[in-house]
C-alpha cells in the first residue's frame, strides 16, 4: 500500500473488489466482513467487570452501557486494517446506508481510533458513476442511526437472556426467546389453532354448460353457475362461520343453502328448462401496473412466482448488489430515481415499443407505516439496465431468475395500462316448485395487454396482490334470447379452514402489522425454522407442539410481550431513536425498568417492565403449559424427547393413561379426536412383541425411539438392578434393570423384521479377534483387539490397545459388521485415518476446478460429510446450495474460497485457561520462606486442584464448540473420549454458570419435510 493512499472499508469481500475496481490506484479497499465486535457473552466478561456486565453483557444500572469485544475471528482482520490505516492519510467508510452499516461503520471507528479525517460514503447501487458521486458526497456517522441499532442489539439481549431461562426450566433446555421471532411463531400456532377449531360444512350450487352462437354464427359452449333460487342467494363459503354454521340464520336473512339432494333434484329439473338471457353488461377493463419491489413485496412475489424462500431470495439479492447489477435490496421505498426512470422507459421503447410506454413518467408513494425512504426502490443498477439475456451466462440460476423479475417489475411500472373488455351475463330458467333459478357467466377479454408484455402474464399469478382475471370471452348475447344447455350438474363444496401462512403470505402479515423491518423477514423466518418451533411442508409453514408449549406460556406469562401491538410500537419506538426523537437510554429504561409511577398516559399504556415481569413470575406449571388439549380426554405432552399423545380416561393394566408417539407425518390440525383415539387403540409407536430368546427366555420388542426404531431385549422378571452395592436403601426408580437395546439397519423395517433379524443385533458389539502390532518407537509388540458395531453414525470397527485406548474406523455397509474378518481390519486400522469420518484414505474429487490465481493452488470439489465442499488444500469451503457441481463456473469458485480466506479462521474456543490467576500471584515472592514451607503441603493440593479445574474447563470449552455445531451429547462423547452423562453434565454448568444457548435440535415431530 503506498504511503498517502485513501482507506476505503466495506463489509464483503466481493463488495472490495467491485469497488477497488472502480477507484483504481490511490485507494486500498478493504473487507471487514461484517462486524467486526459485538456485545460479549457473559462467559468472555472479565472477572474485574463480571458484577456489572456478567447477566447480560451490558450494565443495565449504568444507562445500558454495553461491554463490546474483538471476538477471536474478528482479531487478524482487525489487525491487518489498523495496519493499513497507518498509512493512509483518509479512512472512507463505505458500509451499507441503513442502521446495520451504520452501526457497522461506528465500531470501525471505535476499534480503530484513527487519526487520520474519517469520511461516510454512501450509495445504494455499486456502480462506477454511484461510487464516484459518492466520494464528493461524504458525511459523518449518523450518532442517531448507531443508537437505534445499539438499542434494538442491547433490547434483543435482554429479552432473549430474561425469558429463555424461564422456557428452559418450564418447556426444555436449549430453548430460546426472541422479541420479533416469538411474536412471529405466534401468528403460526394461531393460524393453526384457528385450523384446529375449524368445522367444515358442504354446500351445493348447479353449474349448466350452455351454447349461443357466436359472431360467424359458430356455436359456443360456456358455463354458468347459479347464483339464486326461488329469489333467495344461494350461500357460499364466505356465509358460514368458522363452528360450520350458516351466518345470521340463512333462510331469514335471503340465503338459502342446497344440500346434495336438492342440488341433484334441482339439476334434474333444469335439465329439460327453457334458460333465456335476462342481462347482458360489457364494462371496460382497465389494470395498472404495480409499483417496483421493496424488501417484502421482493420475497413475497419471488415466493409466489419462483418458490424461493425469504432467506434464499436475500442470499441471490446481496450477491447480485454486491456485483452491481441492482441497488441495494433492503429498503422500504418505492421511488425511483429519475435515472432510473429514463433508463426503464428506454428499455422497454427498445425492447416492446412506444406504444407500451406510459403516457407520462410514473413516480410511486411508499404507503407503508413507518417506512424510511432511505434508498430508492430495488431495481436494476445504472443508468442503463443489464438485459437478462445479457447475464445468462455470468450468474447463477437463482441469481439470474430474481434479476429477470426485478427487471421485468421495474419495466412494467414505467408501462401502458392493460385494458380490455369484461362482459357479465345474467341467465334465468325454471325450477319447478324450487322457483325460478339464476345463473351467471363473465369472461374477460384483454385488448392491449400493456405492462403484462413485460411480466409475462397471461394470467395473475396467485398472490401477487391482484385479482386474477381469465381470458375467456363470452359470445354475444340479447336479453330475451333463449339458449340451450347442453348439460346441468349439482357441484358440491366444503369450507375451507384458513390456509396456512407461507413465507411470502407471512411477510405479508408483519409488514401489515408493522412488526420488525423487511430487513429482518428473511432471518426471523429462518430462525423459527432452525429452531424447531415451525417447519415446512410444501410452501406451508407448520408450528411444532413444541412451538404451541412455547407460545403457551408467554401468552400466560409474558402478554404483553407477545403482543402485536406492543411489537409495533417497540418498532416504532426504534424508529423515532434513529430520527433522533428520544434517546435509546431512555426507550431501553422504560422497556426494562417499566414506566414508573405517573409516566404513563393512561391504565392501557401501563407497562411493568421486563425485569419485575420475571422477578414476579411466581409458579408456573409446567405441566398445563405443555399439554394441549384435543378433546375426548385427549391431549398432546411436549415432552423431553418430543411431543406423544395422552388418553386420560382409559388406563394400561399398571393404571398409567394410555400413550402413543405422534407420528412425524400428523400435522396439529390433522390431530382429531377419531385419529388421536385410533392412534391410542392401535398403540402407534408402541413396542411390538417378536419371541423370546432362546438363552435367556426374555422378551425381545421392537420398538421406536427419539432415534429411530430398534429392539431390546426385557431383563427377566425379578432382576435385581445391575449394581445394587451393599444396601438398596435410597434406590430411585431409575435403579431398575434396563433392557438391552439395538438400533434397526437402515435396510430392516419395524413391521418386518424378525426375531433372528432382532438377536443377531442385540449380540452386538461383536468380536472380530485380535493381532500384535509393533511400537514404531520403543519395539515393543502387543495385542489390539477389534470388534465391530453399529452407531448412530453408522457401521465401524473399535481397536482396544493394551493401554486401553482405542481407534476407530468405519466399514462401507451395514452388513459388513457380520463378515468382515481380521485380516480386512487389520488393513484398515493401517491406512490414515480421514478426518471427516473415519473412513480410511479420502475419496478421490468429485471434480478438478483449475489453479486459483491467489492462492496458486489447485481448486477441486470433494464429497464430504455435509455435502459437497470447495478446497484448495488449505481453505476449505462449502458449495452453496445455487452451484451445480458440475458446473460451477471457475471464477466463481475462486471468489467463493476468496471470500471464506478473508473471514479469517474458524473461531476456536477453549484457549488457555488460568492466566489472570497466575498474573495475580506475583506478589508472593516478598513472602518468608517459612510461610511458604509451611504452605507446601497445600500449595501442591491447590496446583493438584488448578489442574484438574484446568482439565474440566478445557473440556468444558470443546464440549461448548462441538455443541455449537450441533453435534449430539453421544457423538460428543466419542469425541471426546467421555460419557453422555458428563457431555450433560457440562452442559448444564455451562448454561447455569455463563448463560450459555446451545442451538436448539429439531425435536422428533418437527422435522421439516
């Protein structure tokens, strides 16, 4: 870097080198990817500062001062940009323009105290032209921005470390709370209970199939549907109440509802009836174009249109603003610049004609409450628009996909009106005693289809905010005209409970309810789904019964804090803080300490605070709040393994209720009263008896578990527990003898395996023998023994060495565990171990990438435990879900591992323990030798003590990193050579004493589909 250049800092990788490319020689730009400190865990507070900041990470006495930290993978990068600052002459920082960048920009500052002018660069689109403006339009950090995003990240804290203890005591551990996710989860399991609660009820109508000629005299069939009989309304869906009954008693208020054998008698009537025209209506059509995408409108109609999720649409927005082909995609504005108007109305001269432009420019008013109009609207980048045709060949299928729809929306909004024709003809024909029956017909013709040229619709897509028209026309027709019906049928219907939210409907409904920003849609969506609490079937988001435990309480507990209108307000509160309305201090306080006597206007605005909400929470039952209820005695336990079903009015043979598993395919509101009692009679999930074994005369099962099924063999009648030691006396129930147990093979089913099948696994481990090997360094030779098992993870070999350590490996097949023999496990004990599993050498690449220009490696694809990943020997890097192996550009595959170089190393916990203890002991040099002879006893049981303590953390910490990646406590235990039982036991500290969240496993039930 040369001395007198200009510091440029952005957040990404790919952001640096668009716009290094841009400034060219005199500017050095640089990535601090993301963050480059945040608010600590109270486990990295100092023991110094633990009193005041070791709850929560921020003083919650002192104003809400928070307590940052350089988190381990953070520090390189801050090193090498406090490098670069010292010989720069200006630090430009040019993170996003909204409260993240901002917020991401004021820690650059305070991390690195630069001493040189510090300037604000902001752009909404990474062009040449934009970037240039930029520089000559530079201000300060907004202080106001940087409270709001700093109160929203302390409030996210305290309200997530105050009532996630509560949820793990009450519903189950790992479990966590959060202010907008938990309101969102809420609107989930109330659409569900709606679902639940709903009777459906049938109606019938007639549809008749009638002919009139058309305008060369041809004969045209339609259809027409009846609408009245006997001058009464025929009633549809919308006349029925969510219990299944007609609204406002039917027959009186001139609705009248047909059962399926008035319909069919109906029908049969009018088969042979005289249906002549009463009315015929053409109106002009006339349809206008929708304004361009905001943040939510973006992911509600790429939902719709392309099924992609919220957090997928985010991923291809950043990558495509990042590369500079559209402006930055999150904002809440509709506005286009004047730029960007010319430029639409050029391209779609070019591409469709004059005749499609609008009469006029169009500029559109955001109508959103609370919406910011920080940025113009998003839209494609520049004063002249890339043509999707032009990129086809530069980026990746979704990225491309989205582009074509920005592009498409954005031209379509500077576009003609459609316009066309809609015709409505009333037709009437006898009945017989029912009265005189009234069908209906409309058909909509598009005359000049306008701005659909450009979206391509024949037809409204289905929740793109707009009615959906058909193009069907109707012949022309005279009233008095009498027509022939070439056929008459009764059509039945059910009501339909509400439909579920989708990712796009459930944007739709926060943005309406004022509830987080669009920025934050697509994580609130993915976090929810992460943890357990909603998963997907099709595009339907589904709660879990955990989800219905969780809410349960905070609606009983916390009201207030699940309230939509609260949540509103809090956003709205956030909003006036970056607008410099009021301070965070004071919002923060209010929030947590309450509003103090007189503070509030009246009873309705009275808010206690969170902190004696919690300290005043009293007795919760545990078990009402994990129950839910479904009739006829029934209910749904959310248990510690998951959710199982409950009869309370028939027993087993021991008086306990009646219990069946809840199988992962049931929805809630497919759980009814006839299918939870089937379940509970045929014992679903319950074990099933196979025979006796033959050695012990004890029952073998099968069974299914929180894992998956398997078999187990009962202890005999009368055994005493296995280690009962001199006196029983203190036993607890879980003393009893437990039975033997042995997962299935993936190729075995619960309903066909046999008894052989069952007693062939529960002889497992089994002992393949033993061979001597000899010390590479001290000569001696021994004996290894090897059996061969079956895991959660699949078949494998265990070596036991003399010392008692072992080694494992893994075989290619389940069946393998019966037939390998020594001499194969030998061989396999003797190849290097692969890191990833276990399974001797590495499997070849899937595919050879060429030689990255940085690193000057060859680049190659590999199949790995989680799928396929990217390396070049050092860095390795997962393939994103939008690459094909197959044919992943090169480019793209260097920038990816580019990007995963930059972010630094994997962040290590666990690092050395004990420093600040030893630092403190430098004073006992000055002590009497006497003193410390007299200590020397105890001096080696405290360093005996510090060891052991020293040991438990350093486990404690690897525990931590292994739980934080999701792994199981048993595969931890593996790992680490432990037990389940201390895995747990650390856990627990850990959660107790440093507040830690472990990531929250999918419960069985709750699986996404």
């Amino acid at each position: 870097m040369a001395d007198g250049s200009k510091l440029v800092i952005v957040e990404s990788p790919t952001k640096a080198r668009k716009i290094g490319g841009y400034l060219g020689d005199g500017y050095t730009v640089m990535a601090s990817v993301g963050h480059i400190r945040d608010l600590a865990q109270p486990s990295q507070i100092p023991a110094a500062d633990k009193e005041k900041y070791g709850k929560f990470g921020v003083d919650v006495e002192d104003g809400f001062k928070p307590y940052y930290i350089v988190g381990s993978e953070k520090r390189k990068t801050v090193t090498d940009l406090k490098s670069a600052l010292k010989k720069a002459d200006e630090l430009y920082l040019a993170t996003d323009e909204d409260r993240e960048g901002e917020a991401i920009a004021w820690h650059l500052v305070e991390t690195l105290k630069p001493k040189v002018p510090v300037k604000r660069m902001v752009f909404h689109e990474i062009t040449k032209n934009a970037i240039k403006q930029s520089l000559e339009q530079t201000r300060d950090v907004d202080a106001d921005m940087v409270d709001a995003q700093e109160t929203r990240r302390i409030l996210d804290r305290l309200y997530g470390y105050e009532l996630s203890p509560v949820l793990w005591r009450k519903v189950g551990p790992g479990l966590s709370a959060g202010r907008v996710q938990s309101v969102a989860t809420r609107l989930i399991v109330e659409r569900e209970r709606e679902r639940m609660a709903f009777v459906r009820a049938s109606y019938w109508d007639i549809v008749a199939t009638l002919v009139a000629p058309d305008a060369q005299g041809s004969n045209v069939d339609f259809d027409a549907r009846m609408v009245s009989l006997g001058g009464k309304r025929l009633a549809g869906s919308k006349d029925f109440s969510p219990e299944g009954k007609l609204i406002a008693s039917g027959e009186a208020n001139g609705v009248r509802q047909l059962d399926e054998t008035g319909a069919a008698a109906v029908a049969e009537t009018l088969k042979h009836a005289r249906f002549t025209v009463m009315s015929m209506e053409s109106k002009p059509y006339r349809r206008h174009p929708q304004a361009p995408f905001t943040t939510s409108t973006l992911q509600q109609v790429a939902g719709n249109r392309l099924g992609m999720s919220s957090r997928a649409t985010m991923r291809a927005a950043q990558g495509l603003y990042e590369n500079g082909y559209i402006t930055y995609m999150r904002t809440d504005s509709v506005v286009l610049s004047s730029e960007a108007i010319a430029a639409a109305r050029v391209a779609i001269e070019q591409h469709f004609g004059k005749a499609y432009l609008s009469g006029a420019p169009k500029q559109y008013v955001t109508k959103t409450a609370g919406a910011q109009e920080a940025h113009e609207c998003i839209r494609p980048a520049g004063s002249r628009f890339h043509d999707p045709a032009e990129l086809a060949t530069k980026l990746p299928s979704d990225q491309l996909k989205l582009y074509t729809l920005i592009w498409q929306r954005t031209l379509a909004c500077q576009m003609a009106d459609a316009t066309g024709s809609t015709a409505t003809v009333k037709i009437s024909a006898p009945a017989g005693e029912a009265g005189e029956a009234v069908f209906q017909a409309s058909g909509t013709v598009i005359d000049f289809p306008g701005f659909m040229k450009a979206t391509g619709e024949g037809r409204t897509s289905k929740g793109d905010g707009a009615k959906g028209e058909t193009s069907a026309s109707l012949p022309p027709m005279r009233t008095g005209q009498v027509l022939d019906a070439t056929d008459v049928q009764a059509d039945g219907h059910e009501t339909q409970p509400p439909a579920r939210y989708t990712e796009a409907s459930l944007v739709r409904e926060l943005e309406k309810r004022e509830i987080g920003r669009p920025s934050t849609y697509a994580s609130i969506i993915s976090t929810i789904i992460d943890r357990g609490y909603v998963y997907e079937r099709g595009r339907a988001l589904i709660p879990s019964w955990l989800a219905f435990a969780v809410i349960k309480l905070l609606e009983t507990k916390f009201p207030k804090l699940v309230d939509y209108q609260f949540t509103a307000d809090m956003e709205a509160g956030l909003d006036e803080i970056a607008h410099g309305k009021q301070t965070g201090r004071e919002w923060l306080t209010r929030f947590y300490f309450g509003d103090g006597d007189g503070a509030a206007a009246n009873a309705d605005e009275v808010h206690e605070g969170l902190q004696r909400q919690v300290a005043q929470l009293g007795e919760i039952d545990a078990r009402a709040i994990n129950t839910i209820e479904i009739g006829g005695g029934l209910h749904v336990r959310v248990g510690r393994y998951g959710p199982y079903l409950e009869d309370t009015e028939h027993t087993d043979e021991n008086g306990n209720p009646k219990r069946a598993a809840l199988p992962d395919t049931i929805a809630p509101d497919e759980l009814t009263v006839d299918v939870a009692r089937d379940l509970i009679e045929n014992h679903a999930g319950g074990p099933r008896e196979l025979g006796r074994d033959p050695k012990t005369g004890s029952m073998v099962e099968v069974r299914n578990g929180r894992f998956g099924p398997y078999v187990a063999l009962l202890p005999v009648e009368g055994a005493e527990p296995a280690d009962q030691g001199a006196s029983a006396k203190g036993s607890r129930k879980s003393d009893a003898p437990r039975p033997k147990m042995a997962s299935l093979f993936k190729t075995m089913s619960p309903e066909s395996i046999t008894l052989d099948d069952a007693l062939r696994l529960l002889s497992l481990p089994r002992e393949v023998g033993s061979y001597e090997e000899t010390n590479a360094e001290t000569g001696e030779i021994s004996t290894s023994t090897v059996a061969a098992n079956n895991g959660r993870y699949g078949p494998y070999l265990t070596k036991t060495k003399a010392d008692g350590s072992t080694e494992t490996r893994s075989l290619n097949s389940e069946d393998e565990i019966f037939t390998v023999d020594i001499e194969t496990a030998k061989s396999l004990f003797a190849q290097p171990k692969y890191r990833g599993r276990g399974r001797g050498a590495a499997k070849p690449p899937v595919r050879a990438i060429g030689t990255d220009p940085e690193s000057g490696k060859p680049v190659v694809i590999r199949e790995g435990r989680f799928g396929m990943y990217l390396t070049d020997g050092e860095t390795n890097r997962t393939l994103p879900r939008q690459y094909d192996p197959a044919t992943i550009s090169p480019e793209d595959a260097y920038r990816i591992l580019a990007e995963k170089r930059a972010m630094g190393p994997a962040k290590k916990r666990g690092g050395r323990r004990g420093t600040k203890k030893a630092a403190s002991g430098k004073g006992l040099a000055g002590k009497s030798t006497s003193k410390r002879s007299s200590s020397k006893s105890s001096s080696k049981k405290t360093g005996a003590a510090n060891g052991v303590e020293a040991k438990r953390a350093e486990r404690r910490a690897k525990v931590k990193e292994l739980a934080n990646r999701g792994w199981a406590n048993t595969r931890i235990a593996e790992e680490l050579g432990s037990t389940p039982s201390t895995v747990k036991s650390d856990i627990v500290w850990l959660t107790e004493n440093e507040g830690y969240e472990r990531p929250t496993v999918v419960p069985k039930g709750s699986a996404r589909k």
